[in-house]
C-alpha cells in the first residue's frame, strides 16, 4: 500500500493557542480516510495543513512535517501552486462561483493554462460524468451554477476540484448540507473517486464514516487519538475514548 | 458526559425481556426434571404446550433488537451487545426445545416402573440451570470473571455425562433387558449436556460483549 502523506510530529498554533498535537499518522494512496472527532478538535485545521491552506491565516505557525509523495511540503523550495493542484479541497457548503456550471469547470484548467476551446469541452464533459451530474446538466452547462440543487451543486464543486486533476481530494463535510437522497448519490460516487485519487474527509456522521472509508481516525483536543481500520474503529475500538465518542457518550 | 436517554432506555427494555425469558428457560430445564423424576404428565404436557411462549419471547426480542438496530444504529460495544443478545436468544430458544424433548420422554415412560432411582441425572440438571442463570447474570452484569466461571463448569457437566454413560452401560451389560431405558436416560442426559453447552456459547458472548474477542481462558 502506498503511503500519500506521512504525518510526523505535526503541531499547529493559532497564535499562542496549540490547534494539533503531537500528530503522527499515515495516509495511503487511493484510500478513504475519514477524520472524526467533537466540534474543535481540530479536524478542519489538520484537513488544512494537507495542502497548506493554513498558510493564508495570519499567526499560524506548525512545526513537525508532512511528507505528500515522500517530499516535505513545509521544505523551503516546495511549489505550494503545484501543492494546491494536486491537493483539492471540497467544503462543507456547497460554494460554486456566481458563473455558469461550464465556467466553474474551465475556471481551474484556465488559471493552470489550458486555453484550447476543444480540450476544456472534454474536461466539462469528463468531470460532470465523473460525479454523475453530466446527464442531469448537460442541457444547460451556460446556465447560472446557482441554479443547481444543493445536491447538484455540491458534485459540481466536486467536478471543479477534478478539472485540475489532482491526486487527492480533501473533503470538508461535504453532505451535511444535503438531504440523504443527494448524500448517497456523494458517497456512491466517493468509492468510485477512490479507484483514481486518495480522499480525506472529515464527517461528524458515524454511520456516514462507516459507510464509506477505509480507516478512521479519532482527533480529540488536537490530538490523534486512535487511526485505524474503519470497521475496527466502529466494532471494536481499542481506545476507550474512541468508543465513548462513537456511542454518543460524550461529544 | 453526554445523555443517551433514548438509547439506554430501550436497551434496558430488551434487556429486561432478556432476564425474563432466561427465567422461563431456567423454569423449563427445572421442570422438565421434575417432571421424569416425579413421572408426572401433566406437568410434561404444559412444558410441552408452553415452550411456545419462549418461542414468542424469542421472537419479540430479535424484532426489538432489529428495529433498535435500524432506528439507533448502534456502534462499538453497543453495537456488540445487540448482535449477542440476538445470539443468546437463540440459545435459550433452543435450551427450550431441549426440555420439551425431556418432558416428551416423561410421556414415554407413562406406563413403565424406572429400573432405578435418578440420581444424576437430576444433579446434572440443576447444574445445567444454574449455568444458564448464570451466564445471562454474568451478561447483563457485565461480569467477565463469572462468565468465565461458568464456561469452565462446563467440564463438570461433562464429566457427570461420562459418568452416566458408564453407569448406564454398566447396567446393559449386566441385563440387556434394561437396554431399552438405559438408551432413553442417556439422552435425556445428552440433552443437558447440550443445554449446558448453550450456556457456555451465553458465556463467550459476554466476553465478545466486553472484550471484542472470544478468549476464554
Ligand atoms: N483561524 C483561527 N484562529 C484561531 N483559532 C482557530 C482558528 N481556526 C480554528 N481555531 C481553533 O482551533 C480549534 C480547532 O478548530 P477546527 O476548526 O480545526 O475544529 P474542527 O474539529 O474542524 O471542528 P468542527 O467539527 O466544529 O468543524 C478550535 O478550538 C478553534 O476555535
Ligand atoms: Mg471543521
């Protein structure tokens, strides 16, 4: 199994406040990987430290490293442009651009280049079939993105962040805002997106954690708490905190 | 610590029907006894007639079971509890059919004088309750030593079979006319050997319940 990202003695301040811990873990390539954990305790700010959105916040200082295909990306001479294309996000609200649902695919293939009118047609096509959403908006790929469903706008984010074609996709609580109808149309397409790229999400759904990923990892107070397969973490977790939390006994 | 009112609320419910129907399995094994000993066959008619009620209890609690499963979606060590309750109470269900085997016995033996006094095989009975009783306090008391405890009386139980089987065959042996009795006490006393072991199986579910594996020992 290759390992995407190797994770060692990472810490995070906010200023004087201490966001992650100590945090050593793995993440292997073209698995699914779901982050659980109380609100806080640092889930979004370590999904961020993947692809160095971090960066962007002023008083953010990290220690420790992250190695993403054996290179450190905090090494001085990391492309941090080439870092965030291979690295893609997808949010917890569905955020398309106030364009059309053709221009929300082009809009990241334009900035890295691709001009070729024919070349951004297949990439529209291509993703939109990617997330199953080709069918229900290829009628109406120059019509406003925020005409879409919650559902559908959400796959469209998801379409935007494989236009660029990158390797792993950092999910946000990418459902929590659609109904379950639109939330399993996502987790059926996230076993598909799995064969081709590696996925971390972060998700405060048990079941939905379950469901879908490989390997679990519970983050209490900025710390990693307990990583490991996903059906051991939800039948027989090792920590007893872990179960706690998955029982709805604290959290 | 957050509450989990609803939760443990019917958690206790289907615990409490698991106590009850351990009671009624634990009067069977008792009655079914007293029943041959006592060659009484009325009783062995109602044991017959009211293994039907342990058949419902089962049923009722696998369907609570199955709906707290679906609207509680249970995980971890609740989630264990709920798959080894569904398992006991087939266990117990089955324990039920075991007596009303017994008490089927006891109408055979209606019209005939026993060739001997039972000894054993009453002893072997009381044992193979109590186990029963046992394992499901052990269980819903969360009481790994005393599940452990019962899993090994088993080999006393055991060991009271090999017993009866030798005295029994000793007896054939002796008299071949005694052949006929001799085949039926032994498996009535195969019958709470295999009651017994059912509550061995009780016993490994408590440890699945709280350890997450089957190590007896
Ligand atoms: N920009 C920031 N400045 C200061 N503190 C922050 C900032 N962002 C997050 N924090 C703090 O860091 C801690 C971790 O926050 P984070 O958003 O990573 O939690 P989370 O696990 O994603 O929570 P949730 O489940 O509610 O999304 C929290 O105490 C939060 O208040
Ligand atoms: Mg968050």
């Amino acid at each position: 199994m290759e390992t995407k990202f190797e994770i060692e003695k990472l810490n995070l301040y906010y200023g004087t406040f201490q966001a992650l811990k100590e945090i050593d873990m793995s993440i292997y390539g073209n698995k699914i990987t779901a982050l659980i954990g109380p609100s806080g305790c640092g889930k979004s700010t370590f999904l961020r430290t993947l692809n160095r959105m971090n960066d962007l916040i002023q008083g953010v200082k990290i220690e420790g490293m992250i190695k993403f295909d054996r290179e450190d990306i905090y090494g001085k001479d990391y492309d941090i442009i080439e870092l965030r294309k291979k690295v893609g996000m997808v949010f917890q609200k569905p955020n398309p651009f106030p364009k059309t649902i053709y221009e929300n695919i082009v809009y990241g293939p334009k900035i890295h280049g691709e001009k070729d009118k024919s070349t951004l047609d297949h990439i529209v096509e291509q993703t939109l079939k990617e997330v199953a959403l080709w069918e229900e908006v290829k009628d109406r790929l120059h019509k406003p993105a925020l005409g879409l469903s919650g559902g559908q706008q959400q796959r469209l984010c998801i379409a935007r962040c494989l236009a660029v074609e990158p390797e792993v996709i950092l999910m946000d609580e990418p459902t929590s805002a659609l109904d379950p109808v639109a939330t399993s149309k996502i987790e059926g397409l996230l076993e598909e997106l799995a064969e081709k790229y590696t996925i971390v999400i972060v998700t405060h759904n048990m079941q939905q954690a379950g469901r879908v990923s490989d390997y679990t990892s519970f983050f209490l107070n900025g710390k990693v708490i307990e990583t490991d397969k996903t059906e051991v973490i939800f039948s027989n977790p090792a920590n007893k905190k872990t179960e706690d939390y998955i029982t709805g006994r604290f959290g | 610590m957050a509450a989990r009112p609803q939760m443990d609320h019917e958690m206790s419910i289907i615990t409490n029907d698991l106590l009850e129907m351990t009671g009624l399995v634990e009067e069977a094994i008792r009655l079914a006894i007293k029943s041959l000993t006592e060659k009484d066959s009325e009783l062995a008619r109602n044991i017959i007639n009211n293994d039907e009620e342990i058949d419902d209890l089962e049923d009722s609690i696998k369907d609570k079971c199955l709906k707290f499963l679906a609207t509680q979606q249970p995980l971890a060590g609740d989630l264990r509890y709920m798959i080894s309750i569904m398992q006991m109470v087939r266990d117990l269900e089955r324990i039920g059919d075991h007596c009303e085997d017994i008490a089927k016995y006891t109408l055979r033996f209606e019209n005939e004088e026993y060739m001997k006094q039972l000894i054993d095989i009453p002893r072997m009975a009381e044992m193979a309750a109590k186990m029963v009783k046992n394992a499901i306090d052990a269980f819903v008391n969360r009481d790994l030593r005393l599940a452990r405890k019962v899993w090994k009386a088993d080999e006393e139980v055991d060991e009271l079979f090999r017993n009866i089987y030798d005295e029994l065959m000793g007896m054939v042996d002796q008299d071949a006319s005694r052949a006929n009795q001799s085949v039926m006490f032994l498996f009535i006393a195969a019958h709470l050997e295999r009651i017994a072991d059912y509550a061995t199986n009780i016993c490994e579910e408590t440890v699945f319940t709280m350890e997450g594996n089957y190590e007896m020992e």
